[in-house]
C-alpha cells in the first residue's frame, strides 16, 4: 500500500485537552436522541458538547461539564468548598450521591473531609421547580422536612416511599407535598405520549425529568456491571485474565 505524507495542518487543528482525559478532544453537537450520555455528569448528552478524538474512544462531556469550576462552594455543605473529581474518591468505581442516593461513576463534587459526595447534575439542580400536577412551585431542600424528628419519617408524594432524612427533596411546605429529587421531581407523563414542544423541553421540570431518567439507567447499568463483578471474582480466579474489559 502507498503510504502518503499526512498533511499536519489539518489534524488536531480544533483539539482541545481536558484534565478529566488523557486524549484531545474535539467540538460535538450532540444529537437529542436520549441514547447519549455525558462521561462527567453521566445525564444525557444534550447540545454543546466535546467528543475524545480517538475513534475507539467513547468519552464525551457536556460543555457545560467541559466547563466546571474544579472547586465550588455549595449551600448544601456549607462548612468546607468542594472539590471537583473526575473520577470517584478513594479509588472505588463508584460514590454514592448525598443529595439522591444513586450511584455515581463519573465527575463528583467531593469535600473530603466528611467523604460528601455530589453528582455535578445534583449540584446544579435548579431551586425551585414547577410541576404540572401541584399549584405551587417545590422549593429544594438539603435534608427532608421530617430530619431529627424520630414520630415522622418522609414520604415522597409521588412514589410514596420513605425519604431518609438526610436526603434533598422538593417540597411544598403550604400543602407538605414532597418529591424525591430524582425521577419523581417531574410530571411522570405517559411515556408514548411526549410531546417534544421548544417550551415544554426547556422547562426545569422536563430538564429534570430527561436528565434524571439517563441517571437511573445510568445506576441500573452500573449496579448490574458491579453485580456481575462480584459473580465472577466470587467463581474464579481471574488472575491469568486481563482485568478490565470494556464493551462500549
Ligand atoms: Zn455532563
Ligand atoms: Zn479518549
Ligand atoms: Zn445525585
Ligand atoms: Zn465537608
Ligand atoms: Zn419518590
Ligand atoms: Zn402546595
């Protein structure tokens, strides 16, 4: 085969590096298929984005991730700034979230000091939301109603299970109408039945609910990876085997 001379200009000329990966990355307008999910915040890749150069390399962030402050301070933690990783703390292949109590895999807003832990999408969620089926906007709270009453446990309005008390919530304190913040924060609509309106996908509770729904998939894929994990170190030794393989 003849081998041609590479033109040098042309390669690498829109690149850019992110601490978060090892390879450049490049600009990449995500499609809004839902079937893409963002490698900081693990939501679903939505608009302005950047996608790893490399072909056999899936690693892609928001830019909105691309962007994150390594440190901020949140009103959640008030006593020490948290610090942005990007990978989560202490070597583990996944955190859990104080803010939801889903797991996390990706970027972590992280105080180390008391081992506090926030999803980046869990970090941004908005302070008040609107839903369709409540007159009142839900204010969001950093710990449930019910904390350090030991006569009263939360019940998220929606799904109507327990909230411990040291979980976020959207609440209504007019009508003590609450929500988990995940999922159950938005209008649950018929799934076959949405309707992709400008305004209606632009709204914080549409927002939440897209976002959201890529998160729980997100933590039912990695529960089910860590699962199968713990089946095959338990039924073999997999020292001749490669440790790590990754399928997507
Ligand atoms: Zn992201
Ligand atoms: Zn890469
Ligand atoms: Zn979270
Ligand atoms: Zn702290
Ligand atoms: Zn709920
Ligand atoms: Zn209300």
């Amino acid at each position: 085969m003849a081998s041609r001379k590479p033109k040098a200009k042309a390669v690498n000329r829109q690149s850019v590096r992110h601490q978060s990966h090892s390879h450049p990355l490049r600009v990449f307008k995500a499609k809004e298929d839902g079937e893409t999910v963002c490698s900081g915040c693990e939501l679903e890749l939505t608009g302005q984005a950047f996608k790893c150069t490399k072909s056999d390399c899936d690693y892609l962030l928001h830019k909105s991730c691309f962007d994150l402050p390594g440190e901020t301070s949140h009103k959640s933690h008030q006593d020490h700034p948290l610090n942005l990783l990007y990978s989560p703390p202490d070597d583990e292949s996944v955190y859990t979230c104080n803010a939801c109590d889903q797991y996390g895999s990706g970027f972590t807003y992280h105080c180390s000091n008391c081992k506090y832990n926030l999803h980046v999408g869990c970090a941004s969620l908005p302070e008040t939301v609107e839903r369709e089926d409540h007159e009142h906007p839900l204010i969001l709270l950093y710990c449930t109603s019910c904390k350090g009453r030991e006569d009263t446990a939360f019940i998220c309005s929606v799904c109507e299970e327990t909230v411990l008390e040291d979980l976020w919530v959207y609440y209504c304190r007019e009508c003590d109408y609450g929500t988990h913040v995940y999922s159950c924060a938005a209008y649950e609509d018929q799934e076959s039945n949405e309707e992709e309106e400008g305004e209606a996908s632009t709204s914080p509770a549409s927002r939440i609910k897209s976002l959201m729904k890529a998160q729980d998939e997100m933590a039912a894929m990695q529960l089910e990876a860590r699962i199968m994990n713990d089946a095959n170190e338990a039924a073999l030794d997999l020292w001749d085997q490669p440790k790590r393989r990754y399928y997507w």
